[in-house]
C-alpha cells in the first residue's frame, strides 16, 4: 500500500492507516486527517519537499517524512 | 476578533515561565462587566509543551493569576467547521458554559455551504452565534449570549469517549489521589508522551509511566486504540451535527485559494513570486527606514546640542547631552525598522502568505535543523536583528524558535556596514583591482550567511536537541488583511520594544560614556574645558590631540591599554581594542570612537570619515605591526564585528523573548568567543599570506 508521499501531483488517496510518531498521528487526527477520508495532493515544495496536500477543505503542508506515515489507497 | 470585541482598552497578561504572550482586555455589555483572556490559536487542548499548558491552566482555573473563567468563547471558521468544532468539543470538558461563534459565515456561502446555526445550537445545546468579525456583524447577539451563558448552569452534551476509556481516566485520576482534574487525568492517558504524562510522572514516578502503558494496551485491546480513539469519536460526533446543519455543494467548487496557491505554491513561479516578496520586504526595512532613522538622528543630535548650549560644561551636561539623548536616540532609531518589518508580517499572515513562505523554503531551512519559518526571521536580521528576533514569534516550536533567535544576530546587520566601509575604503581600495572592494563587502556578509545556519545546526545537535518538531502546517485560505489589524500589529511591536528593551539599553550606554568620561581630569584641569578652549583658539590639532589623550587615561582607556596582549594575536593596538571595547552597547558607535582616539574629532560626515581613514592609514603605517600588515589586521577587525554581538538592543530584545538572562549571557558569550577566535585565525592566516608574498 502506498504512503502519501509516494503519490503525484494531482493524485487522489483515501487515507488506510496512520503510524509513528505518536505527536504527529495525534495532531493529524487533531486536524481532521481521518481514515476513510480522501487526501488530494496539491504539489511538492521547489526543492521536492514538503508537499501540500488538501483534506476537505483544509490544505496542509506535511514533509515527506510526515506524509510518510500516513498509508492510502489510490482512488 | 478579539480586539473587534474588546477595543483598545487591553494589555499583555504576563504568567511567570511562558514565553506566548495573552491579551486581556475589557468590554460591558447589558450591565455585565467582562474581562476577556486571549488564549493562544490551537488544533487541540492536548498540551505538548508548558506554553500550551498554561492555557489549559488557565481554562481549569489552575493558575494563581486568574480566577476559573465563568464562559468560554469558541470561535469557529465557517469554512473548516468540523476541525474547529473539535476543540469545541474538548471545551466542553472544562465543565464551563461554552458559546460557539461561527465566523466567517459569508466566505462559506461564497463557497455554496450553508450553515444553520439554529440547529446546531438545538442538536448541542450551545449557544451559537454567526457572526462576521472583520465587518462586527453579529456582535451585539454574540455578547447577549455570552450573558446569558455566564448565568447558566449545566445542560451542554459533548461526545462521550467509550466507557473503557472513561474507566480508565477514573482509575488514573483515583491512583493520583485527585491531584488533577478529570479532565487532566484524561489527558494524561490520551495524549502519549504530551506535557501532560511528562509533568505528572516526573512528579509522581516511573510507576506512572508503567500503568499508563498498560491502560493503553488494554485498551488496544479493546478496540480503542489510543490516540485514534479520542479523534474518531469526537469528529464522528461533530460530523453527525454538521451532516444536519450543513448543506454543501455535491462538487466541491474552485476557490479563489486554489487558482492563487496554483502559481504562489508553484515549483517555478512561486519560487520567483516569493523572491520578489522577499526582496521587497528586505528593500523597504533596508533603504525605506533609512529616511525615518536620519530624521531621528537629526533629533537627537539636535536636541543634544540644544542641551549642550543650555547648560554650563561638566559631567551633567555631558551626561545628558551624550548619555541620556544620545541612549535615547540609539533606542528610537531603531523603530522604523521595527515598525515598517511588522507591517509586512501582519499584512504576509493576515493574508495567508506567510505559510505558504515557510512551506517554500523549508527543505532548505530543515538542512540546518532549523523549519521554513525561521527564514524570514534570519532574512530581516540582515537588516537588523531586533525586528528579526521579535519575528520569530511566528515560529511554535520553542527550540526552534530558540535556536532562531540565538543565531539571528550572526547575519551582518546594516550596522555594520559603518565598520566594513570604513575599513574597506581605508585598506582595500586603493592600490588594488576595481572589485577587491565589493568582493570583500560581499564576504563579510557571506560570514554571517554561512556562520549562522552552521552554529544553528550545532545548536541543534547539542544545546538545543530534541526529536524533529512536527512540520504539519495549515496553509489558510487567502484573504484581504485589514488595516486596522496591520496598523495595531506595527505599534504593539514598536511599542513592546521600546517599553521592554529601551531601560536596558539607555543603561548600557550610559556606563560606557560614563567609562570614557571618568577620569575627567589630570594635574592641569578638567579635559572638557582645556578641549573647548583649544578648539575656541582655532587650535584643533592640539584639541584633538587633547581629546584623544583623555580617552586615553579613561576609565576604558585603560582596561584596553591593559588588555593589549588580549588584542595582540589580533592584530590590534590598544586603540582598536578601546573602539571594539567602547562598541559593545552598539557596535555602530565604532567610527566616532575611532574618530576621536585618532585624533580627527568628531566624524559626522565624509569629510570626516576620509580624514579618518587617513589618520587610520598613517597611524597604522608607522607601527611594525599594523604597517607591515594592514590588510591583514583591517579584515580581523571586520571579521570580529560580524560576529560579535555588539548591540545592547539585540541582548535586551533576546532576554525580551526567552524572558531569560541566561540566553542573552549565552550569546553574547559565544559571539564574543567566536569573533575572537575568527578574528585571530584571520589575522595569523593573513600575516602567513602578507609574508609568503613579500618574501
């Protein structure tokens, strides 16, 4: 299963599964990153990182390492 | 909004060992008097660190300043219902009445999304308001409710956690004697490794420590896994409210935010957008002040002259004339500054540019363990570090805050470009290629460049070392700044500075004018009289010779003649070592300082420097060392001011900010130590290079 840093510009993902870092999953959870919600991501940083991605109606700018732990499924 | 509700009758609160800063302010509304506390922007009540956990203090009525709040005011964005009703719900756990105000109603309907208020308020219990803080629509239905709900009782219905999770706060908080709250007890088993767990098992053990892990594997076990648990039954509960009060369109519609943060996020334009912003910004705290910071050296050097006219020569006069109008002066010039780079911040936060800034040029940032929000605190350091500290307040994470703030002063402030000039102009001009000269301004402003990231990464690694802090960031829907939150951001920062930072500073240069006054005399008379008396004879040679002989026997005169081997493997003479001494308050006194110990007077304008520069040259020429090496000793001396910390305003600025002595102590020491080591090496390599090539 991919992470969301695995994924393109453009590329839709409903999120799987969170895992790390107990302070990053929380505050993940606390702005709304829920599993079976869908995750756009927007676009990477000029130098390829961090990348924004938009849930809902909240952008977020996550580095790679973050976005890492978060597991999605294409959609 | 909170200054909407509460006008300009407001103060900081202060609460002993937190560096965020809360707002109070007043308001009255239908007979009752309120006091209002501005609690800091946040996701989640889950304190991660003791700043956070002061405002749950406060809620919990745990702090000794402030009386348990009677209401608590939850301001929601329309647009981002469901996250902000999350905290909503934690709020409800506080046992206070809580009133909801969705802000920002008329962004939602631009966007297709209705909200009926009415039904929430009837699905909660709350009292719910909408309201348009930017244009105070709403306010006066706002303030009724907060009326009404500072009389009420109980009666609000949150999300309920699982009865396993419920079970095991009950026995945390009975195994803690009642030492905290529910509230807190449930903190400690939801939040892991949260300042919560870290405060209550420093107190009471390791035991602690091994019961909470064991609650929470049971409880894994029981499918309630922590810290999923907490998030899917609170936004499981909001989401059931929103999906009833909330219509939105089946397609979610284009935003303005989407077709800008196309280009402004954009690997190329944005890049090139954000440059261009930078470099604006840079230009106007560079060049725009400049203007304002002559109008208010003219006042000073007017007002002082005034004064010197007015009263009778002696150590008053002089006291005030250059002591006190002359600290007052360094104090207020550096206001434009301060002023004109706040004002860029309000405007690049309000309108929700500053994030998307950090998010560009934070790979580059995290390379010397620092985030993309240090950058622009680093960048207006090369204007000058005062305004660029003071702005890394928009940095959360305090130890990367910390480590911003330390090496801010480490990036070559205009300040410093007196020094560089002059030395430059006097050594490196003439006699050598057209662009020796700007390549060597150049590298002085490259010292500052490459040292700051380098000691921020060192900082990082040791000092200051800690997990990498979390970079999940909201990038917020663009919107128009409002003037007045722009023009109240640009005085509270003028106005912080000078009331915080202003004492510190007049008192520094206080008792260094007083350390070049004292000894005011010798057998033949007071110096001050025997120099006017001179200079009234038109003999100015034999007045600056004077001038520079009581500076000589000063106080400080002599620390620097006694220091002499300290500056020998720098290349310097105790007078060089007088003038870095006498620049500790503010390195920009140098020139004048210089001016007088070598005998040229007052330097108040280019002639003055350029006889300067000739008294410099011949004075070094006739000296074995700085003759045979005045390259050599120029660049240590231009070394050392870019990297030591002279400027009693950056010092007062950082105990501001750490509200701590032991930071401002900690760089000034290191500066010091790292401008004199620098220096050195620069003298002893560029003595190597003048003999390999003369040899």
């Amino acid at each position: 299963m991919p992470t969301l840093a695995e994924l393109r510009p453009g590329q839709v993902g409903r999120v799987e599964a969170l895992r790390g870092d107990p302070a990053l999953v929380q505050r993940l959870y606390e702005i709304g990153v829920l599993e079976g919600d869908t995750v756009e991501v927007l676009g990477f940083a000029p130098l390829g990182d961090p990348v924004e991605i938009r849930v809902g109606n909240t952008r977020l700018s996550l580095r790679n390492a973050e976005a890492a732990s978060i597991s999605v499924q294409l959609v | 909004m909170f200054n909407a509700l509460s006008g300009l009758r407001q103060h900081v609160g202060n609460y002993p060992g937190v560096t965020v800063e809360m707002s109070k302010g007043h308001f009255t509304h239908a007979g009752t008097d309120f006091e209002l506390i501005d609690l800091p922007g946040t996701y989640s009540l889950a304190p991660r660190s003791p700043d956070e956990m002061v405002a749950v203090d406060l809620l919990l009525g745990r702090r000794p300043e402030e009386q348990r709040p009677r209401v608590v005011l939850s301001i929601v964005d329309a647009s981002n219902l469901d996250r902000h009703l999350y905290l909503t719900t934690q709020l409800l756990e506080l046992g206070v009445p809580v009133v909801v105000a969705v802000n920002m109603i008329d962004v939602a309907e631009a966007q297709g999304v209705t909200i009926d208020c009415a039904r929430i308020a009837e699905e909660t219990g709350l009292r719910v308001v909408p309201i348009q803080a930017n244009r105070r629509i709403g306010f006066d239905a706002l303030k009724d409710a907060l009326v009404a709900a500072s009389k009420d009782t109980a009666g609000q219905n949150g999300p309920q956690l699982p009865e396993p999770v419920e079970r095991e706060v009950a026995a945390l908080k009975a195994e803690l004697n009642g030492d905290v709250p529910t509230f807190l007890a449930r903190r400690l088993l939801l939040d892991v490794d949260g300042h919560t767990e870290t405060w209550l098992v420093g107190k009471h053990g390791l035991r602690l420590k091994q019961q909470l892990t064991e609650a929470r594997t049971r409880l894994a076990a029981e499918g309630c896994s922590i810290p999923g648990i907490e998030a899917k039954t609170r936004y499981a509960w909001v989401r059931s409210i929103t999906a009833k009060a909330v219509t939105k369109p089946a397609t979610r519609p284009v935003t303005g935010t989407d077709r800008l943060d196309r280009i402004l996020t954009h690997r190329l334009w944005g890049t090139l957008i954000f440059l261009a912003i930078m470099f604006g910004v840079f230009q106007a705290i560079f060049v725009g002040a400049e203007p304002l910071m002559g109008l208010i050296d003219d006042g000073v050097s007017w007002l002082a002259d005034g004064v010197k006219e007015a009263l009778p020569s002696g150590p008053v006069r002089s006291l005030l004339a250059d002591g006190v109008i002359g600290g007052v002066g360094g104090v207020l010039v550096f206001l434009p500054q301060i002023v004109i780079l706040f004002g860029f911040i309000a405007v690049l936060e309000q309108c929700g540019y500053m994030a998307r800034a950090a998010f560009l040029m934070d790979k580059l940032m995290s390379r010397c363990g620092l985030s993309g929000k240090s950058f622009i605190p680093l960048l207006s350091s090369v204007a000058c570090a005062i305004p660029g500290i003071m702005a890394t307040r928009v940095i959360e994470n305090p130890r990367d805050r910390l480590a911003t703030i330390l090496v801010a002063p480490l990036m070559s402030c205009s300040a410093r470009l007196p020094v560089y000039a002059l030395l430059i102009g006097a050594f490196l001009t003439d006699g050598f290629a057209w662009w020796v000269p700007g390549v060597t301004l150049f590298g002085m402003y490259m010292i500052g460049f490459v040292a700051a990231p380098l000691v921020a990464l060192a900082l990082k690694r040791t000092l200051l070392k800690g997990g990498t802090p979390l970079f999940v960031m909201e990038l917020p829907a663009y919107r128009m700044p409002t003037l007045l939150g722009v023009v109240r951001r640009m005085a509270d920062a003028g106005w912080a500075f000078v009331r915080r930072a202003g004492t510190f500073i007049l008192a520094s240069m206080i008792v260094v004018w007083a350390l070049l006054y004292f000894p005011d005399r010798d057998a033949g008379g007071r110096f001050e009289e025997r120099v006017a008396e001179l200079k009234e004879s038109g003999d100015d040679a034999a007045a600056n010779h004077l001038q520079a002989e009581w500076k000589r026997q000063s106080v400080l005169g002599r620390v620097g003649q006694a220091l002499e081997p300290v500056f020998a493997p720098l290349g310097w003479d105790w007078r060089i070592g007088v003038a870095a001494l006498a620049s500790f308050p503010a390195r920009e006194v140098i020139v004048g300082t210089l001016g007088i110990i070598y005998e040229v007077g007052e330097v108040d304008d280019d002639e003055g420097e350029e006889s300067l520069r000739g008294a410099i040259r011949s004075e070094w020429s006739g000296d074995p060392v700085r003759g045979k090496y005045p390259v050599a000793v120029a660049l240590s001396v231009m070394v050392f001011f870019a990297l030591c910390c002279q400027c009693a305003s950056t010092l007062a600025v950082i105990r501001r900010e750490t509200r701590s002595w032991a930071w401002p102590a900690f760089t000034f020491v290191y500066m010091t130590g790292l401008a004199y080591v620098g220096g050195v090496a620069t003298f002893q390599i560029g003595r190597i290079i003048t003999d390999m090539f003369q040899g």
